[in-house]
C-alpha cells in the first residue's frame, strides 16, 4: 500500500447461505474452503476484503448499486459475484486465486490511471 491512500475494497456477494459455511439446502461447496483461504490471501496482499450474504440484506444491495444492477439483470445466477471498489469483477463462480490476483491488479491500475497527478 503506498501513502494514504485506503486499500482495494474488495467484496464479495455470495450465494444464499454460502458464505457462512452453511450445508442447508444444498449450499454446501467444496470451493468454498479454497476461497477462504485466496480471500485471506488478498488481506495479506493489503486488500480489505468483506463477504455479505444476500439473505442479510434481502438482495437489496443498497451500498452495491453495480451488484444490484448485475443481479436484476441475471438473477441469483449472477452470484457469487466479486467487486473491486464498487465494480463487478467477476461473477457467477467463485473466481482462483490467479483470478483474484488479476482482480486486484485491475484495480489497482484502475486507481493509477484515476489519481490526479
């Protein structure tokens, strides 16, 4: 991280139930064990990383006007979904940790080519 400047916000918009680890109704996903450790991963790489779940905010997304647009569009198939500060990155599976580290880099040169000089 350079300056002050506030890490990549990364986050991620699971499935129903997913991100808690939860086996009801079928959520249960072998991904999900490698993907907590990629997200951990990020953290370490200076990335500020959150999960929500869509049955905490009934698919609202109120502070994600992108996910609720990506959602409204394809429906609950659009999730799992990744946002970088804001944008949809990837969405629909749970991406790979090269995915991940393409994200991150997406982002971060997304901030370069926005910062003032």
């Amino acid at each position: 991280m350079t300056g002050s400047r506030p890490p990549i916000a990364i986050v991620v918009v699971d499935r129903p139930g997913a991100g808690s680890g939860c086996s009801c109704a079928g959520a249960a996903n072998p991904e999900l064990p490698r993907f907590a450790g990629d997200l951990e991963w990020l953290r370490w790489e200076g990335a500020q990383v959150s999960r929500r779940d869509p049955r905490d905010s009934g698919m609202t997304f109120a502070d994600l006007p992108a996910a609720r647009r990506l959602v409204d569009e394809r429906g609950i198939d659009a999730l799992p979904l990744v946002l970088a500060d804001g944008v949809v990155m990837h969405s629909g599976s749970y991406p790979s940790r090269e995915q991940l580290r393409a994200i991150l880099e997406d982002a971060r040169v997304a901030r370069t080519a926005t910062s003032p000089p």
